[in-house]
C-alpha cells in the first residue's frame, strides 16, 4: 500500500477548500447575506452623505445668521449717537467703527475687520492678522456704496468666508465693515459626527451580518431538511419525511414534499404488491402447465389431456391477470365512474345475472321498490362485487344449496349481501379473509389456488366508494358476506390504506344461514 506524498494530500486539501468555498459562495444563504450587506451599505453610505450635507448646511446657514446679525447692529449704531459727543455720528466712519469694536465681542471662529481709505484700520482683539495678507485688502477695498459682499476665500489658516458691508459718505464709500468666520472648527464637528457614524454604521454591520446569517440558516432550516430528505429517500426507502413547524410558505413547501413523498410511496407500494401479486398468484398454474408438458409423451390421448390440463391453466392465468389489473387499477383515482342509479332496478338485474352462476336454490331476500331508493355509485364496480361475492358463494356449497342476495337502503347508506349455507370461515383467517393471500385451508380441496382475489376485489371496490365490506360468520352454517357503501356517494379513497381502521361487520337485514 502506497501512501500519497505530502504535495498530493495539500493538492488534494486545496481541492477540498475550493470545492466547500464554491459551495458556499453558491449557497442561498450566502446569497441572502450578501444580498443583505450590500443593501444595509448601501443604505448607510446614503445616511453618512446625507448627514453630512444636512450638518455642512446647517454651519453655512448658522454663520449666515451671525454675520447678518452683526451688520443689522452696525446700522443701528450708525443711525444713533456718538457716545462721546452725544451728537449723531453723520458720516464720520472711523467713530462708527471704532465704537462698534469696543461695544461688540466676536463669537468663536468669528473676527471683525474694518478698511478705512483704503488701508487696514482696526480689527477685533485674538482676531487672525488677515491685513498681512494683499488679496483680503483687495477684496475689501470697496469703491462704490453697493450692497454687501459676501465671498469664500482662502488663507493660511483655512477658508474665510466673510460678509463686506461699504459705509457710505457722500458720493462715496467712507469705510468698509467686514465679519469674517472660520468655519474649520464647525467642518471638525462635522467629520467627527460623521465618524462616529461610520464607526457605529460598521460595527452595526458587522453584528447585523452575523445575526442575518443566524437568521438565515433558520429561514431556510426547512429547505436544507428538504435537500437531505430528499437525497436520503430511494425507491426502497420512502418513509422519510420533513418535520413541519409553522404556517408560513416554507411550512407549505415541506407540507406540499411530505405529500408528493406520500403519493410516490404509494406509488412504489402499488408497484410493488402487483409484481408480489403476479409471482404469488401464477406461480401455481405454470408449475402445473409446465409439469405436464416435460412429462408430455407420444399418445394422442396423453396430448389431449395434457392440452386440456394446460388450457385450463392458460385460462386461471388469464382470470388471474384480469383480477391482479382490477387490483391495481382500485388505487387509482379513476378507478370508479359514478352515476345515479336506481337500487331497486339494480338489484333485479343483479338478482338475474347471479342466478346464471350456478345451479343452486336462489333466493332474492330483500329489494327496494324500483324508483324510490337512488344511489351514487359505480354501476359496474357494484355489479363485480356482488357477482365475485355470488361466485364465492356458488364455490363453497353444493349443489341445490341456498343462496340468498338481498339489498337495503337505511339511513345515508345502502347494504347489499350474499348469503349461503356452506361450511363457513375459518375463525383462524377470518380477520385476514379479505387479505388476497389469505387462503381458508377447510376451502383448498374445493377450490383453486389464488381465488382469494375476488374478496380483496370486492374489499376495494366498497372501500372505493367510500364503504365497507364485513362478513357474518358461522361455522359449519355459512356466512353472510354485506357491502356497505354511502347513497349519496363519496370522495374517492385508496383500498391500501393499511392504516385504516376494519369497519365494524354490519348485522345481515335478514337472519339466515352464512357462506364462506
């Protein structure tokens, strides 16, 4: 024995990885998860950008409002009175400014910068020296009394953006006053709240994905149950089925496998008892038809009884086959094509054609009046149980004997029996009577091997129609042989429910003596 080199397991391993991560990117839940991550990012990226915008306009739209409350003081005092001569302060602009510097402190990240002749005058104390740099004095320099400025510049120390009001005199522009802010600080505010919401966002994602994928595995719980269901059952084996919690349409997919599993069983169990059927039933007449054609000799007479012998096999084969088809055709949900029917009209043509069978002394026991009593039914499943019921009957007495048929309608149900006055039911098979491989052993000397297809037949087509088929029995005596089916019909049902409880034997209408 060989053993692999090192390089041929880790190949082998990384074959293994490659496959299980293939699988698992292919998976649903991972599909699922990836498809709940990038929806989740996606919406947090809107929310972060979003953010941002609301908190970068809500700075700009705060300095707007402190710059404008800044120029509407400037006026006030302008249009008032000089506080060292107590006289009005006309157009002298320099005691405008400097008294306004001395009466107004700048809030935070805000400054006060005033230009007078063109050249730096005063500005605000802790205020940033901007007169140093030539592109704010430039701006400044205002040579016409329009409206005020307001402009985004960059220095040194970051952006300004200030708000450059001209203080007329005459003709002309006397002095100008300008409020710069720093929005820097307020742009800091900003980006730490938006960290700390990428942060939180992440980390949220993080949590949020692991209880996704929990969530996920226990969404598609019936699904994965589903695959390792459905890869455990063969035809050998379909007693599989998914365990079912719930009301949702994962629920309904396990409900719906759990029947489509149920009809392929029986399905596969039909299949099966119809090949158990025909070894079972045929083996008899081949092993006789082919005994006697090895033994078959040269005298004509010999031939002929041996063409007799096999002929006669030929046809309990035929029967047989003709049986085993209506056995298999009793599971399916076409097997019964019901009509109306009239129980009366139907039970004398019943009476006529049972009384064909044989010569015995046949007794019609009971019968509703023609046009009273309807019934929804098979008219030809019917008439094949009571004729299979009429021929056991016909087989298990002697000559001249009596046999009795009767039909009753009562209630929501309808009863039709066969009685005879044969020998009676094995007490020891007479729970398994129905069963098609239950033989009565007092019976085999007087009847053929397999004929006890025609019970099971009969036990199919009642339970077909929604009844049932029971037997009074007594021993030596008879028995009476009752199908009991609903009169206003029922949903088809299979005959093989195993589990379905045995009907409770329904009393004859009529005492009598019962066959076999």
């Amino acid at each position: 024995m060989t053993d692999r080199s090192p390089s041929t397991r880790g190949s082998t391993w990384l074959r293994a990885l490659r496959a299980n991560l293939r699988h698992g990117v292919a998976s649903v839940r991972f599909r699922m998860l990836v498809g709940y991550l990038v929806l989740l990012a996606v919406a947090l990226t809107i929310a972060i950008v979003v953010t941002r915008q609301v908190q970068h306009a809500r700075a700009d739209r705060e300095i707007e409002r402190e710059q404008a409350q800044e120029v509407a003081e400037l006026r006030r005092l302008a249009g008032g009175l000089n506080p060292e001569t107590g006289e009005p302060f006309g157009t002298d602009v320099e005691a405008i400014l400097r008294t306004y510097l001395q009466r107004n402190v700048p809030s935070d990240d805000e400054a006060f910068y005033t230009v007078v002749g063109g050249n730096g005058f005063l500005y605000s104390n802790t205020s940033p020296p901007l007169f140093d740099d030539p592109q704010f004095l430039r701006l400044w320099n205002v040579d016409t009394p329009t409206a005020a400025t307001t402009m985004t510049s960059v220095a040194d120390i970051g952006e300004v953006r200030w708000l450059a009001v001209p203080l007329a005199s005459g003709d002309g522009v006397a002095g100008v006053f300008v409020v710069a802010s720093f929005p820097a600080d307020d742009h800091r505010e900003v980006g730490q709240v938006i960290r700390v919401i990428t942060i939180t966002g992440l980390a949220v994602l993080v949590v949020t994905s692991a209880l996704a994928w929990t969530l996920a595995g226990r969404v598609l719980r019936p699904v994965r149950d589903l695959r390792e269901m459905a890869e455990q059952i063969n035809e050998s084996d379909l007693s599989a089925r998914i365990p079912v919690e719930g009301h949702d349409e994962l629920a309904r997919l396990g409900i719906t496998f759990n029947e489509m599993i149920d009809r392929l069983e029986h399905g596969f169990n039909a299949q099966r008892r119809f090949l158990n059927d025909v070894a079972h039933e045929l083996r008899t007449p081949i092993t006789i038809a082919r005994g006697h054609l090895e033994v078959l000799g040269d005298d004509p007479a010999e031939r002929a009884e041996t063409v007799v012998v096999v002929t006669d096999e030929l046809d309990r084969m035929s029967r047989y086959v003709g049986d085993l088809l209506v056995l298999a055709k009793s599971e399916q949900a076409n097997f019964l094509v019901t009509e109306p029917i009239d129980l009366g009209e139907l039970t004398l043509d019943l009476y006529q054609r049972i009384r064909n069978l044989g010569r015995r002394s046949w007794v019609l026991d009971a019968t509703p009046p023609a046009g009273v009593v309807t019934i929804v039914a098979d008219p030809e499943r019917i008439s094949q149980a009571v004729v299979n019921l009429a021929a056991n009957a016909v087989q298990h007495t002697d000559e001249d004997a009596e046999i009795g048929f009767g039909v009753a309608a009562g209630g929501n149900t309808a009863k039709l029996w066969v009685r005879d006055s044969g020998p009676g039911v094995d007490p020891a098979i007479i729970d398994l009577l129905f069963d098609r491989y239950a033989r009565a052993a007092t019976s085999r000397t007087r009847r053929p091997e397999g004929t006890g297809i025609g019970l099971s037949i009969v036990e199919a087509i009642a339970r077909a129609h929604g009844g049932s088929v029971s037997v009074e029995n007594r021993p030596g005596h008879g028995a009476t042989f009752t199908v009991t089916v609903p009169l206003g019909g029922a949903p088809w049902a299979p005959p093989y429910a195993a589990d379905a409880a045995t009907p409770p034997s329904p009393s004859t209408p009529e005492p009598g003596s019962t066959p076999s």
